[in-house]
C-alpha cells in the first residue's frame, strides 16, 4: 500500500491538523498544543504516559483507571512502574499497533500512539532497516484512520512520524517533507489551503545527526514556503492557523534559510503585526528571520525591511500612550534585532544613511521610552547592546570612514547621555516607597547597565563628555532661580561616577571644578547621598595626585561614617582614599581614627563594613612613623583587647562566640593592610614600585609588637574554643593575614607560632591550621635560622594527619585538600623537608595513589591537588633519595592510579592534571615508566573494557615518545580517555 493510498478522506481541518503536528514536538518530548479545547491531554501529561504499558484491554482500563483516579498513592505508583517497564521493552513494537484498535478507548489508543512514539524517539537502533518503508506506511494509515477520531491521539501519531523522519533523514528518506506534503495534498481536491500547512518545531536530536538532519531539512525549504505563503495570505485563514504557520516560520528560518528566499514571508509577518492575536508570533518570526548569521549576505532584502520596521513607528508610539508594554516589547526587539545584527552592512551603504539613522533614532525613542524600569516599562534595557554594537562598528572604520561617521553620530551619542542619565533618575520617594524589593533590585541592576554603557560611549566622546556632565551640573547647583531636584544632581553625578571609576580621569580639567562642586549639593536624600560618596571614592587617584582637594570632601565622608544608611558608601569610599592617599592623610589621621573608633565602638555598621574600615585604618597607619602607628594601634585596639579578654574568661556560649570572632576579624583586617615597609618605597614620580626595595625601619615591626601581647591571650581563648572551627579558623586567620603581608618582617614570631600550631593541630586537626603551616612554610622553610622549627611543624602535621587518613578520610573532606596543597608547596619550597628519618615518606607516597587518586576519593580539587603533589615531587627523585628510593619502588601503583582515572574512574575535567602526571614521570623516569606502562595496561579490561591491546600500546608508545612537548601529552591522554568511554569520534565528545 503507498503513501498516496494511506491518506484518504481527511476532513478540512484535520488534515490541517495533520500538518500541524506532523513534526511538531517539543525539546522535552511534550506537545505544543495550540487548541485549549483539547482539554483531556492538558490533563494527561506526556511523559507520564510514555511509562504506561498494557498487554491486554482489561488490565490496560484498570491501570489507567489506578493511574488517574485511584485515590491510594501506592497504587498510582505501582500502575506507573509497571507502565513505564511494559513501554519500554521490546514487545511495545507489537502491542502499541493493537491498542490503536478503533474499539479500544481514547487513553489506550494514545497510550498506543505514545509507546509507538517513545520507541521510534529513543529506541530506534532496535528497528532493522528493511523494516523502515513499512513503518512509514503503518504511520500514514493510522494518520488517515484518527483524522477524523481523537485528537490527542492523531496528535501523538504526526509526533511518532515526525520522530521517524527525523530518525531516516537524509539518508533513508531524503525528501521527507516534500513527501508528507505531497501526501496529504493530493487527494480531495476540495480541501482548503488549511490543509497544507506542516509545522516543525524544536526539534530534539541526537548529537551526531543535528548537522545532517538540519542540511537535508534546509534542503526542503522549497517545499515548505509555498504552503506557509497561501496559509498567511487567504483573506479566509482563521488566526489560529496564521498563528501556527508563523510558529512554523519561526523554527524553519533557524535552519539557515537564505533571507532573500523568505523575504516574502516576512513581509507578511509585518503585515500581521496589528493583529494583537498573532502579535508575538510574528514579532518571533522576523527576529528569527532577520538575526541568522548569514543574513547580513542580502544587502538588498535587509534595505527593503528598514522602511518595514519604520512604519512600526505609529503603532509603537500609540502603544506606549496605551501603556501597552508588550507591543512596545516586541516592536523594540525588531528594531533592536535589524540595528545590531546589521549596523556595520547598513553603515556602509552610504546612499541610504538617512533611512539608517531614522532607524537609530528609533531604537533612540525606545531607549528613552517613558516611564521607570521595571515598574512603567521594561523596554528600554534592549536597546543597550545596540549602542555597544553601533560604536564598535563606527569605530572600527578607517580613520577617513570614521571621521564622516564621527560627524553624523557623535551628536546621537551626546543625545544617548542624555537620555540614559534622565532614565537612571530615581523617580520620586514617594513613589520609590511603593516598590518592591525585586523591582528596586532590577532597577539597580539596570543602573549598572547605564553606568557600563556610559563608560563605554566616553571612549567615542571623550573629555567633551565629561565637560558636558559639568557644565550642566553646574548650572544646576548656581541656577537659585530654579528649584532643583535631587533626582537629576544624583544622575548627573552617577554619569560621573560611571566614567571615573574605570577611566582615567586624572587629565581631566572638569574633575577640579566637580570637587569645587560636591560640598555645595544640598544632601537631603540617601539616594543622592550615596552617590556623592560613591563619586568621591571614584577619584581617589586624582586626589592623590591632587592631594590639596582632599580638604573640600574628607569631612564629607567622615560625616558620611555616622550614617548607617551610607554604611556601604561611606566606608568603601574611606577606604579607597587611605589606599590611594596615605601619604597624604597624615594631618587627617587623628579626626579619621577618632570618628572610625567612635563608629566601631557604636556599632553603627554590619560586620563587613567593620571589617572595610579597619582595612582602611591599616592602610592609613602604613604612611605613619612607627611611635605613632603604636600610639595609634594601642587607641584603636585597646578596647577589643579587653573585651576579648572578658570573653575569655566567660564559659563558651554561641553569643560570646560571634562576639570573639569579630573581635578576632577585626584585628586580621587591620594587620591585612598595615604595612609599614612600603612606607618609603615611592619612586621618583609619586608611583609605587612593583616590588620592595626599601629597607624596614629598624626595630620590631609595631604588628609584631602587638601579636606578641596579645598571644597569650589568644592562646587562652584557643585553650576554651579547640573544638570549633570557626574560632580556630579566625585565630589562624589573624597570622595568616600577617604572615603575608609581612612576609620576613614576621620572622620573630616563627618559634612561637610554629609551637602553637603544632599543640592545636595535635590536639584537635583543622584544616585552618594547615593552610596557615603551608604559608610559613611557604615564607621561612628556606631560612636556615628558622628551618628547625618549620621542619619540627611539618614533620608534626604530616604524622599526625597520616593517622588521620589511616582512620577514614572521608569524615575530613577540608584537611585533605589542605594538607595536599602543604605537601606540594613544601617539595616546591625546600625538598630537604623529606629527608627526615621521621617523615614516613613511603606513606605519604602510597596515601596519595591509593586514596586521592583512585574512585575511593573522587572530588576534584582533591585530584588536582595530589596530582601537584606528585608533579612537585617527581623532579627530586634525582636530588631527594628518599623521594627516589619510595618512587622506584611505589611508581607502579602511581601509574595504576593515573590509569584508573583516565580509564573513566575520573572525571574528564581532570585528565590534564593526569597527563602532567604522566609528563613528569616521563621526563625524570623514563625507563621505570616504560616497564610500569607495559605491566599496568597489561591485564585485559584495564583500564577500560573498550579498548583493545593494539589500543594500549599505541597509547603506551605515543606516552613514552613525547618527552617534550607537554601539550601533545595532554592530546594523548585526552584521546584515550575519549577511547575508553566509548565517546570516540562523537560530537558530545567534540563539543566537551
């Protein structure tokens, strides 16, 4: 029986129907319904019924009847697993021909049609190919039996044939669609151009076939568009069949189609655009259809569709006198798609530059468009990447192109500016009051929006931009005629902020005149407020290179301190201004410790604000002499160091906790930044060098005086807070931070600290104690004064860990990182560490093949971790014999492990750090490699089933030739893990 036989007496609109559905399905395999009628599948939910499974009718009534109106959830349960297994197994081939029987009810006749489609989707290989042509015919009768039946059901049936196109296309079914359209054309030569729509949509495909089956569906195209061209253009075609042609549009022009060939079509998409029924459907055809990579080829077609997106003009204008934002929406997205995807095409042709520039000024309205994101309008935001675009391509001319270009766009810039700065505009407190959480939240991010694309558009105007900003702040501020809103002084000011936070604005000769400007804002408004802080704290460089002006606007932000509503502005600012100006803070140091001290000590703001401020006090000490930086610490911290000791004399509580852990982080953010040897390493141009030249002051550096107070104390708080790590985190925390910003200058506290870490790692291990051991270690391993008890501390925590591990390592997931970035760091630092009788280095050895790089430790940092440990490790075995002795006899087990991950027991993530692995072994030993390689992959399954022996030893040889070149190892190694997945050759491979 053909084709031409099997598609019968189809009524008008069923064959339609069929078209429709034909090969239409969604990503997830549920159907796109268009007719809200069909309200028997909203109930039924696909995938659900892809698990239901009958083998006779009885059995088949009582599942569906458990499944859906059985009130005892174990018996839905029950009816879906023995649905779901019964689908799925080879009989479904059978069985689903039967339960499509015209006697049986429409849940099993669609449960029929599901299983059919669930076995064509995704067990296809099952299906010999001598079977395909009888298949396709099956599909076509049934199609022409339901056409006049269940809907739900025809419509599964047109999915299981989409599925089966989709499945032989190109190869066994090469002209598919011309095919289903000549099929369900031919006869009944009365019916309707309705008949002949065919709609595919989001088409889910294998990996390996998306490339074939996409070229051998552009090829139909010519098949297709006629069909669509009749359906959008008779005057008689209901709107929810041009609705669903341009839904067909939409997916069709995402197959590459040439614009020029669906030029006509999308002219009736804009012809269709009043009709608010197919508004949004054909605003998602044109933008599909005019953004295709290759469009910008017809230069011809896209001239005719400027005039097209003009005309929108009237009916984007009513819209927004309507406040009908999703016509505007989609208007914007139209105008926005041509001008972005096509700015530099349309740029060049030069006798149609006033249509282009018509089109930019009306991508300019919808930029400016009335109201307040996101609470009036929420158009706007897709305007902004059009202004990147069109400078980026203006910009990107030849100096003579870019001059005419410079002369015609500079002034629609200037206009942008101002639109932008009047839509950053807060709008009244009132009205600002009213909204909500998430809409001042989305209100901000769009501020930051602005702000990006500002700084952006000052690279095309430049300081005329800024000049600009003055000029009309400043009439703004001196005009007393005039009352002023604070909204347009804060957006204007924000226009500053935007640009010199990433510009340099130090040659500027606006940025006097603005600091002149700042004290005469009348600040009566958090909003503004915040942003004059913000702009202060975005010229810290040029008041450090004009350190005269700090005088006009440091009361400004110390006032600011005082505010916990500025708490943000106020302290980032600060901070900037002690890190850019400390040289010249001196004379301001009392005021600014005093009001920061006053501040801490009410606690006006939240801990992170705290913890800012006493990085900027660090910084602000670091320019003092050392008498007063004493003087000053002993003021500033004197209080805390009281309440700690208060605190550790009280029984641990979780309240006395929190407050320890403040205290504790507010002493490492100040010894973060208090660096007094940079104190005089300014070169002769007021720059700082990249590195320390100039000798410490003598004397002990004043962080050391006061740790070694205060140690004593610490370590009695450490004696009562062992057991929690957070406290024992903090307390490295507070050493960490010094170590680093020390550096050698920490050399009198070695002794001491070693001894502590090595008493707290013994009695409870914490992974804080290591890290702040890798940094000393890092730091004084090398010095031959303080080599003794760094190496007493390492030899301590690498036993102690070890006794760890042999207990179960998995109930200490943060110490095993930690001690295998130590492990690296001291091989990379000072090798001599494991020359120690009592370092047990064959254990450390064999704990890190056998746990960290086998399936019993998976997590990645862990691998990438030890992987840097045996990468460190293996270039001493020449100079370390230790390290040689425990390497010639446990490399096999290293080369076993490396194997057992890149064989599939890893992810593929890691396989560069394996392979790096296998590079060293190979560059530092090459023979001893070249036996464990041979013995490893020796046993047959390993490291992978799926590879062969001619496999691994191709890949054995390769290993041992590339001594060299450490990429090509990479390449290798990635190879044979593609081999031993069985992921070969396969685009998901490709696309990793």
């Amino acid at each position: 029986m053909t084709g031409r036989e099997h598609h019968l007496r189809l009524s008008a609109f069923s064959r339609y129907r069929c078209y429709i559905y034909i090969l239409l399905y969604s990503c997830n395999d549920i159907i796109i319904l268009c007719d809200p009628s069909w309200s028997l599948y909203s109930i039924i939910h696909p995938p659900l019924l892809d698990s239901l499974n009958f083998c006779n009718e009885g059995m088949e009534r009582n599942a569906l009847h458990q499944l859906y109106y059985d009130p005892n959830i174990e018996n839905k349960n029950l009816a879906q697993k023995w649905l779901m297994q019964a689908q799925v197994s080879p009989q479904a081939w059978q069985f689903c021909w039967a339960l499509l029987s015209p006697d049986k009810v429409p849940e099993i006749q669609y449960f029929g049609a599901s299983a059919l489609h669930t076995k064509i989707s995704r067990y296809w290989s099952d299906i010999p190919t001598d079977q395909y042509e009888s298949l396709k015919t099956q599909l076509f009768s049934q199609i022409a039996c339901f056409s006049s039946g269940s809907k739900m059901v025809l419509t599964r049936l047109c999915v299981a044939l989409a599925s089966l196109a989709l499945n032989t296309m190109p190869e066994a079914w090469p002209g598919a669609v011309a095919e289903m359209v000549r099929v369900f054309q031919e006869e009944g030569g009365g019916v309707d151009g309705r008949a002949r729509c065919l709609a595919l949509l989001e088409l889910r495909l294998p990996q390996y076939r998306k490339g074939q089956v996409r070229g051998a569906l552009g090829r139909e195209w010519g098949s297709v568009c006629p069909l669509l061209q009749q359906l959008l253009r008779r005057a008689d075609s209901p709107g929810a069949v041009k609705a669903r042609v341009l839904r067909c549009l939409s997916s069709w022009v995402l197959l590459d189609v040439p614009l020029n060939e669906s030029e006509g079509l999308v002219h009736d998409c804009f012809s269709a655009l009043p009709d608010p029924e197919l508004f949004d459907t054909a605003v998602e055809a044109i933008v599909n259809a005019i953004s295709q990579p290759d469009s910008q080829r017809y230069v011809n077609t896209l001239l005719k569709l400027v005039p097209q997106v003009l005309a929108l003009q009237e009916q984007l204008r009513e819209a927004v006198q309507n406040g009908d934002m999703e016509t505007c929406h989609g208007i914007c997205r139209i105008a926005v798609t041509l001008g972005e995807n096509h700015s530099r095409t349309l740029l060049e042709q030069v006798d149609h530059w006033q249509s282009f520039l018509a089109l930019v000024n009306m991508i300019m309205f919808c930029t400016g468009i009335p109201g307040h994101y996101p609470v009036n309008e929420t158009t706007s935001s897709l305007t902004l990447t059009f202004w990147y675009t069109l400078q980026d391509e203006i910009m990107s001319f030849e100096s003579d192109k870019q001059a005419v270009y410079l002369q015609v766009y500079r002034p629609v810039y200037f206009q942008l500016v101002d639109v932008l700065l009047h839509k950053a505009q807060f709008p009244s407190d009132q009205e600002y009051a009213s909204w909500s959480s998430d809409e001042k939240e989305q209100f901000r991010i769009y501020r930051v929006d602005i702000s990006d694309t500002l700084m952006y558009v000052y690279e095309m105007l430049g300081a005329e931009l800024l000049s600009n900003l003055y000029d009309k702040l400043g009439r703004l501020l001196t005009n007393a005629e005039q009352p002023t809103s604070w909204q347009h002084t804060e957006a204007l000011l924000y226009g500053f902020q935007s640009i010199a936070e990433t510009i340099d604005v130090n040659y500027s000769d606006v940025i006097p005149g603005l600091i002149g400007l700042i004290p005469r804002i009348n600040i009566n408004n958090v909003q503004l407020a915040d942003t004059v802080m913000f702009t202060i704290g975005a010229l810290a460089e040029w008041l450090a290179d004009h350190p005269v002006m700090l005088s006009s606007v440091l009361p400004l932000v110390l006032q600011a301190l005082g505010n916990p509503d500025l708490s943000v502005s106020s302290v980032s600012t600060l901070k900037k201004i002690c890190r850019e100006c400390k040289y010249d803070l001196p004379p301001y140091a009392t005021n600014i410790v005093a009001v920061s001290q006053e501040v801490l000590i009410k606690q006006i703001h939240k801990t992170s604000q705290c913890m800012w401020l006493m990085q900027a006090l660090g910084f602000l000490l670091s320019a003092l002499p050392v008498e007063d930086i004493l003087r000053n610490l002993h003021s500033l911290i004197t209080p805390y160091i009281q309440q700690l000791e208060k605190l550790a004399d009280e029984t641990p509580n979780p309240s006395n906790k929190l407050a320890i852990i403040h205290i504790l982080g507010l002493l490492s953010n100040l010894f973060t930044t208090l660096d007094i040897s940079k104190q005089d390493d300014e070169s002769a141009d007021g720059s700082a060098p990249p590195v320390k030249t100039a000798p410490p002051p003598p004397g002990p550096n004043p962080v050391v005086v006061v740790l070694q107070q205060v140690f004593a104390l610490i370590q009695t708080v450490l004696s009562k807070w062992l057991n929690d790590s957070q406290v024992v985190e903090a307390v490295c925390a507070i050493f960490e931070k010094s170590v680093k910003t020390l550096l050698h200058e920490f050399a009198p506290m070695v002794s001491q600290l070693s001894e502590m870490l090595g008493q707290m790692y013994s009695t409870i291990p914490q992974a804080s104690a290591l890290d702040l051991t890798r940094q000393m270690v890092h730091i004084f391993a090398s010095e031959t004064d303080h080599f003794p008890p760094i190496k007493a501390l390492f030899e301590l925590v690498t036993s102690v860990t070890l006794s760890i591990f042999q207990q179960g390592p998995r109930d200490h997931p943060d110490i095993v990182d930690s001690f295998m970035q130590l492990q690296a760091q001291a091989l990379k630092r000072k090798p001599d560490l494991f020359l120690s009788e009592s370092l047990d280095v064959k254990a450390v050895f064999h704990l890190h093949c056998t746990r960290f790089l086998s399936l019993k430790f998976p997590e990645a940092p862990t691998v990438k971790s030890t992987c840097l440990f045996f990468t460190e490790l293996l270039p001493h075995c020449s100079d370390v014999p230790p390290l040689a002795r425990v390497v010639q006899e446990e490399g096999k087990l290293l080369v076993q492990a490396v194997l057992e991950g890149i064989g599939g027991g890893a992810s593929r993530s890691l396989m560069d750090q394996f392979a790096e692995v296998l590079f060293s072994l190979n560059k530092h030993c090459f023979s001893l490699l070249a036996v464990w390689l041979k013995e490893a992959l020796q046993p047959p399954g390993f490291p992978s089933s799926r590879v062969t022996a001619e496999q691994k030893d191709n890949f054995s040889q390769q290993i041992l030739r590339e001594r060299v070149n450490k990429r090509r190892v990479k390449d290798i190694v990635k190879e044979f893990t593609l081999l031993c997945r069985g992921l070969h050759g396969t685009e998901y491979a490709a696309e990793y």
